[in-house]
C-alpha cells in the first residue's frame, strides 16, 4: 500500500490583507501609525519647550542661565529621536496597517483571496490522502479581529474525519492532521 502525501502552500495571509498585495499593503500600513505619531512628538515637544522655556523666564530657575531655542531643540530631537522611533513603530505596525488598508481595499474593489473558499476546496480533496502538510497559514493578532485561519481550517478537517494534528507548528496549532479511517 502507498502513502498519499499532499502538501500544500495555503498561502493565507491574516485577515484583510490580500497575497497580491501583501508588501504594498504593509509598506503603506507603516505610513498609517509612523507619520502621525512623528508629528504628534514633534508638536508636542515643540509646545512643551516652548511653555518651559517662557515659565522659566518668569520664574527663574535652571534655564534662565543657559537659553536654548525650542525650534532648534525640537529638530535635534526630531532628527536624533523622533525620527527613528516613528520609523520603528512604522515598521512594526505595518502588518496592522496594511490589514486596514486591506479591509478597505476589499470593500471598495471586491476583490479578495477567496480564503474560506481556499480553506473549503483544501479540505475536500482532503480526502484522498493519508497525510496532509499545510504551510503558510495565519492568523494575526489582536486575535479578537482575526477569523483564525488555521482554526477554521482545523475545524473543518475534525468535520470531514480528520482527527487531531499529528503534529504541531508555532502558530496556532496548526499542522498535519490524520484521517479518522487510517487509525486502525
């Protein structure tokens, strides 16, 4: 008797964001959280140097003997601080950025990657073999606003009498799954 092996490369990225569009979608996502929190830093930095320095010129104090400009320490701090720090966040947040931009690209357009449809063919054919290696299948967090792609494909194949995965990857518990008519 032989073994069927299927593997397959689900391609399924998290919710909202489309595999055509993948690096376009997260690039601009960064855009969506690092900008804005740039130029919140910079204008607050600005007022607040700017409100210290005229406090401490009625008051007296530490900075009345050393004047500095706001302007001039807000684009030091921009330039030294601000920038790479917006940068990060960016980068970081990109992937949540580009599952907005995704939702709304989905929305406007219609086009989408037909997960659950993927998810549905996968799981029947299935059926014709006896062992099934699935890669590339997410979920993103904040898992409240994610469907759980590797949970949804889990729990179609225990519906179509595939048993618990054999075994496990780092996401989710996703993997290869046994069929309920091979354990005996």
């Amino acid at each position: 008797m032989t073994t069927k092996v299927l593997t397959i490369n689900m391609c399924l990225a998290v919710s909202g964001l489309q595999n055509r569009i993948l690096p376009k979608l997260c690039f601009l996502g960064g855009f969506l959280f690092g900008p804005p929190l740039f130029i919140s830093l910079m204008y607050f930095s600005f007022n607040y140097l700017k409100y210290k320095q005229e406090t401490t010129k009625l008051i007296g104090g530490l900075f009345l003997d050393s004047p500095y400009d706001p302007l001039t320490t807000t684009i030091a701090l921009c330039v030294f601080l601000f920038a790479p720090l917006a940068i990060l966040f960016g980068f970081a947040m990109g992937v949540q950025g580009g599952r907005i931009l995704g939702a709304i690209n989905t929305l406007v357009t219609g086009k989408h990657d037909h997960k659950r449809d993927r998810i549905a063919d996968t799981v029947a054919a299935m059926a014709d073999y006896d062992v099934v290696l699935i890669q590339e299948i997410y979920s993103g967090a904040p898992y409240f606003l994610d469907p759980n792609y590797p949970a949804v494909l889990m729990n179609a194949a225990k519906e179509a009498e595939f048993g618990e995965p054999l075994l496990h990857t780092c996401v989710n518990k996703g993997g290869a799954h046994r069929s309920e008519r091979h354990n005996a």
